[in-house]
C-alpha cells in the first residue's frame, strides 16, 4: 500500500469496517489530520460495492450538523482504490465507551439483587474513576422492594 493517496500522507492504521480500512493522514494542502478510507482492492470491480461506498460520502456530505462528520472528499487511486477523505475525530469510539453501561448496568443488577430499585440514574450520579472502574452513587431515592415470594410467581416488584 502507498504511503501517499493525492495529498494525504498516510500516518498510522486506525480501523477496518465492513466497507474499508481507515486511516490517519495529513492533508498537505491545508495542513490539517484528516481520516482516510479506502475501499479495499478487491471491491474495487464490483460496481454494487464501489456504489454504496460513495453513497456513504454523498449521505454525510449532505449533512451540515456538528455531530455528523465533515466529508472532504471523495476519489481513486492510481491503482484504482476508492478514497474518502474526511474529519479526523479525535476520541473513542461508542465501543470503547460500552464498558460504562456495561459497570453501570452491573451495578443496578447488584442493587436489584439487594431489593433496592436506584429511581435516580442520571449522569451526575454515575462517577467514572480514574482508573476506569465505575461507581454509582446517590441512593437517596432508593427504595427497598420486597423480596419475591418463590411460592408466588406473580407477585409484582414495587418499582
């Protein structure tokens, strides 16, 4: 693979989706990150593929919203790979951030273990330390339920 596609020198690998590997570059031209996607050599012939991938730059391009990232571009390689070029987002991913609800659902599954419904889950109420680890706070609307009778399968939990 080139380390340069037009004016974007590719710095690192960042991520490989369904429809293409994604890297960090430099856009030479205005001096500036950017991520670029390529759609990968051997999707190249195949015309349904080449097509959703530049409907996928057409659709967010179409976009003006600050939470919908910015498309620069859109070409093809020498060598026949199709690029897109778009903002860098500098962050985590949704994926990388699931081990909160995750700590934070084990957490409320603790509680109601305990008969004891939160009532107040909200951000200010979720702390998340330094080292990562999870900590709900605030029970000062919790409320005790009564433990489930094993005897009777329709009793109903307070919430």
């Amino acid at each position: 693979m080139a380390q340069q596609i037009s004016h974007y020198k590719i710095e690192r690998w960042v991520a490989q989706g369904g429809m293409g590997e994604v890297y960090l570059a430099h856009d030479s031209k205005l001096d500036r990150k950017i991520a670029l996607k390529l759609l990968p050599v051997d999707f190249a012939s195949d015309e349904n593929r080449v097509r959703r991938f530049q409907q996928e730059a057409r659709a967010a391009s179409a976009l003006n919203h600050p939470n919908v990232c910015v498309i620069h571009e859109i070409g093809k390689t020498d060598d026949g790979r199709h690029y897109i070029a778009m903002e860098h987002v500098a962050g985590l991913t949704l994926r990388q951030q699931m081990d909160i609800a995750t700590q934070i659902a084990a957490a409320l599954v603790a509680a109601h273990g305990a008969c004891i419904v939160h009532r107040d889950i909200k951000p200010e109420n979720v702390m998340v330390r330094n080292d990562g680890l999870i900590k709900v706070l605030d029970f000062g609307l919790a409320k005790r339920t009564p433990v489930p009778r094993v005897d009777d399968p329709a009793q109903v939990w307070v919430v």
